[in-house]
C-alpha cells in the first residue's frame, strides 16, 4: 500500500466528535420514538419498562442536545478522533425493526438488550479515545448507564423468557 493510500485509509477512519455527537443524538432520539410507539402494543407486564427506556432515551437525547450547543466546547467537538470498532454496529442500530402491531416481550427484549449492548460497547471505546473534559465525562456516563440498562434487562428477559414468570 502507498503512503497516500495508507493516509486515506487513516482519514476514513476518523471523524469529528460533532459527527459523533450528531449519529448519538440521532440514536436516542430513534430509540425514543420507537420505545414510544411501543408503549401502548407491548403487554401490560412490561410497559413500565418500555415507558422507563423511553424517557431514558429521552434524557440521552436531551444531554447530548445540550451538549452540542455549549459554547466552551465549540473548539473541542471540530477535533478528529479515530472511529470506534463498533461504530457501524452502533450506527446499524438506528434502523428500527417493525415489531408488528402486536410484539411479543421476548422480542422487545432481545431488540432492547442488542441495542443497549451496543450503545455500552460504542460509549465505553469514545470514552476511552475522546479528548478529557465533558465530552468524555458524557460518554462514561452512558457507556456506565447503558450497561446498568443491559443488565437489567437481561434479568427481566431471563424471568420472562427462561423462567416464564411475570413481572
């Protein structure tokens, strides 16, 4: 490979962390409008849950948004950090599957688990690359949440599903 080549290579493989701020928000807000649909489909014993994912994914969305918008980071959003290794199965996440009129709680979970998956491993690498300051302190914020999320599911999906108990 040439010098040349080798840089492009290099350069496809970083991003500004405003790209990053902007595919995030539009993860949350995604995940936000799909929870919200579901809310009135899902059964009665596990709307409280998809209620909580949706006003979680609501204040993600909210601290990103605001974050984005802080003057005293302007400089620090336009550097360029190299992509994470889960960037597209991160940004695979912001196409919704059409869970029909009326899905069922495994299947809600499965999507909820894959996706707070993903969001923990996406958040916990920007973590660990983005530059000190508040861009990074938000990502160690969600990358922890959204592996609180996780486990948490993964307990109501082995109650449902493994156990066949109810909520």
């Amino acid at each position: 490979m040439s010098e040349g080549s080798h840089g492009m290579e290099r350069l496809r493989g970083k991003t500004t962390l405003r790209e990053i701020l902007e595919v995030a928000t539009s993860f949350e807000k995604s995940a936000r409008d799909f929870y919200t649909v579901l809310i009135s489909k899902v059964s009665k014993r596990i709307r409280y849950l998809v209620q909580e994912l949706a006003d979680e994914e609501q204040r993600h969305f909210d601290m990103f948004s605001a974050l984005a918008r802080r003057p005293d980071i302007a400089d620090q959003i336009q550097q360029e950090i190299q992509r994470t290794a889960h960037d597209s199965k991160f940004s695979d996440c912001l196409h919704l599957p059409d869970l029909g009129e009326e899905p069922d709680d495994q299947a809600v979970l499965q999507y909820a688990m894959g996706r707070e998956h993903a969001a923990m491993l996406h958040y916990g690498e920007l973590a660990e690359t983005a530059p000190e300051g508040p861009i990074r302190d938000l990502f160690q914020y969600l990358a922890s949440e959204e592996t609180k999320h996780k486990i948490e599911l993964e307990k109501l999906y082995y109650e449902i599903v493994h156990r066949g108990g109810g909520v």
